[in-house]
C-alpha cells in the first residue's frame, strides 16, 4: 500500500506535536483576524464601524480574542502534555476537546457576526455554547491529570 500525503502530515503526528502545531498556527489566524479588525477600524469602514453594526463588531472581536486565547490555552495544553508521559491517553482525549473548542467557539462569533440578522448574531451563533461545553470537558480532563499522582 502506497503512503498518501495524510500519512506524512498531521494525522502521523502524535499527539503532542499535534496539540503544539495546531496551537501555533491557530495563534497565527486569529491573530491575523485581529490585524483585518485593525485595519477596517483604521480605514473606517461602515460595515464594521456604523453604529448599526455594533453586534457586527463585538461578535468579530469575540471571535478574535477567544480564538486567540484558545490558541494560548492549547500551546499550554502542549506544554502540560509532555511532562505526563503516564496519562498520554486521557491528555490526548482532552487535546481532541481542545482543538475542537478552539475551532468551534470563535467560528461561531465570526460566521454569527459576518451575517447578522439586525442587531441579532447569525445562526452559527448556536457553535459557542457547543464549543464551551467541548472546552469544560477538556479543561476537566486535564484537570483531574494534573492533579492525579
């Protein structure tokens, strides 16, 4: 069987370097996004500046700052990772968690401010709860890790 450009790249990783790569490049995008937010308040433009679009706004700088957090929050997972060599399997559960929090909680302030509905976020809005209920279960993993014995 011929090895496929998959088999090389992330999913032959393990999981820390996993959790490591996907939080740096996470930290790159969201912080790109916060240079777009920059730029379109300094060249005042009225569909993010209009005091109609307020909720435009604040939802596209949510988005920002908790993918910029959650990018932060799996770099120290990925810190964390490599001192508990004993519990890799319940540290690479709560990896999946966190990764997957941090693409659904700030994809849903984005998508839900990029297409408002009036002063009302977009249905993608409905991803930040599910993203925050997938993040307690990892910080709760990674938790009861850090303190076992």
């Amino acid at each position: 069987m011929r090895a496929t450009p998959w088999h090389k790249g992330v999913f032959a990783m393990d999981p820390l370097q996993r959790t490591r790569s996907f939080g740096w490049w996470s930290l790159l995008v969201w912080l790109s996004l916060g240079m777009v937010l920059e730029a379109l308040h300094g060249f005042k433009v009225g569909w993010y500046l209009d005091v109609m679009h307020d909720s435009r706004r604040l939802l596209l700088t949510l988005a920002h700052t908790h993918g910029t957090v959650l990018a932060l929050v799996n770099l120290a997972l990925a810190a964390t990772m490599r001192g508990q060599e004993g519990h890799a399997e319940a540290l690479a559960r709560a990896a999946v968690c966190m990764r997957w929090a941090a693409v659904l909680m700030p994809l849903g302030f984005l998508f839900g401010g990029i297409q408002t509905m009036g002063a009302d976020p977009g249905f993608a809005i409905v991803l930040v709860p599910v993203g925050g209920i997938v993040l307690l279960v990892g910080v709760l993993a990674t938790a009861r890790v850090a303190s076992a014995r």
